[in-house]
C-alpha cells in the first residue's frame, strides 16, 4: 500500500500514522524525522535544512522533495509507504506524482484526516509540558494534572508552549488551508481521497483508517 496522510495540525496525523503503518507493515515516512536523518549525518540536504529550522523558516520545497525522493528510492519501499507532512502543497504534490512514474508505483489512498477548528485549538492550546521533564505531557481538559499548573510525576511546573498557544495554532490553521486544502482538492480530482473523522479515541480514528483502505 502506497498512502498519503493529510490533515490538519491538532487532527493527530503522528499519532495515527505510526499506527497505521506499523499495522500494514510498511515505512512510515515523516518529513520532520527525514529531515533529523540528514541533520545528524551532516548531508548538504541536512545543512540546508537545520538552516531553515534553526531561522524558524519552513524548509524550502526543493529540499524536502529531494529528501522524500532520495527515501522513497530506499528498498524497504518497494512494498509500500505511508507518507506523513508530505505533499504540503500543490508543488510537491506534482513532484510526488514526478516521482512515483514506474508502473505500480502511483499512489493507492489518500486519507483525509476531518476535525472542526475549533477542536483543534482545544486540542493544541490545552496542552501543558512539564519544565523539569518536557515527557511528562498533560491536558487542561483530558488530562489534567490534580493540582494546576504543577505536574503530577515530578512537581515540575507545567507550561504552554508558545507554538501551542491560539493565536499560533490560528495561523497554521491558515498556512494549511490555504497551502494543503489545494492538495486535497487535487487528489479528490482524481478519485483518490477518502474522508475520515479524526474525533474519538485513538483505536477508534485508526479503525476507520483501516475501514477506508479495506473498501479501497
């Protein structure tokens, strides 16, 4: 199986892929661990990239379309891949399709993960991390710590990350609707989307997944 993974920052994309891959038996292919690879073997690709992140600039498409070229080339791909934050855009969409020329190569499903805006500003706002031990993760609404703002493993102070707080999600949200719903748009186009509802526990949202891909 040959997927592509697309939804919106908060829809739990990261979380899901892992899974779905791991349960299918193929790569699970995330830009951001493509682009730590490159980083922490000093490719020029990954000196490129650590530039741009470290400036807090998104990686340019020529960059990230060469390290996703150059990982789909790998041999453990040849019985599929799931791909995770890629194509972000209509430009790398073209050059997926550039890639994936050979006979049996195109692509199976794309799975569209769905959730409403404004449960993905709860979702991502509500967040807090422990200063002391940034593993220790809570939920002002789901989870949250028994006493506020202290975190219940160590006594750590919880905070907000400042790329968690409304106003930032509220602008990816924008990034993403005006650079990734034109892919979506694209792969509907072409009959290849399917709609899933990302809201509900975590196996719930993985067995629509698999439900999708089963119907094909």
């Amino acid at each position: 199986m040959r997927i592509v993974l697309i939804g919106p920052p908060g829809a739990g994309k990261g979380t899901q892929a892992v899974r779905l891959a791991a349960h299918l038996s193929i790569p699970h292919i995330s830009t951001g661990d493509l682009f730590r690879e490159h980083i922490d073997q000093g490719t020029e690709l990954g000196q490129r990239a650590r530039t741009c992140i470290r400036d807090g600039l998104l990686v340019p498409d020529e960059v990230t379309i060469s390290v996703i070229k150059e990982r789909l080339a790998r041999s453990d791909t040849q019985g599929g891949f799931l791909l995770d934050g890629f194509p972000r855009n209509l430009a790398q969409a073209e050059a997926l399709d550039g890639i994936l020329v050979d006979p049996g190569s195109k692509l199976d499903a794309v799975l569209e993960l769905e959730i409403p805006e404004a449960e993905v500003v709860k979702r991502v706002a509500g967040r807090r991390l422990c200063r002391k031990d940034r593993g220790h993760i809570f939920h002002v609404y789901y989870s949250p710590p028994e006493v506020a703002g202290v975190c219940d493993v160590c006594g750590g102070e919880l905070y907000q990350r400042d790329d968690d707080r409304e106003a930032t999600i509220r602008q990816r949200l924008k990034v993403y609707r005006s650079e990734t719903a034109p892919v979506i748009d694209r792969y509907q186009a072409q009959g290849s989307v399917t709609t899933i509802s990302a809201l509900g526990q975590v196996q719930e949202v993985l067995n629509r997944a698999l439900l999708a891909i089963a119907k094909g």
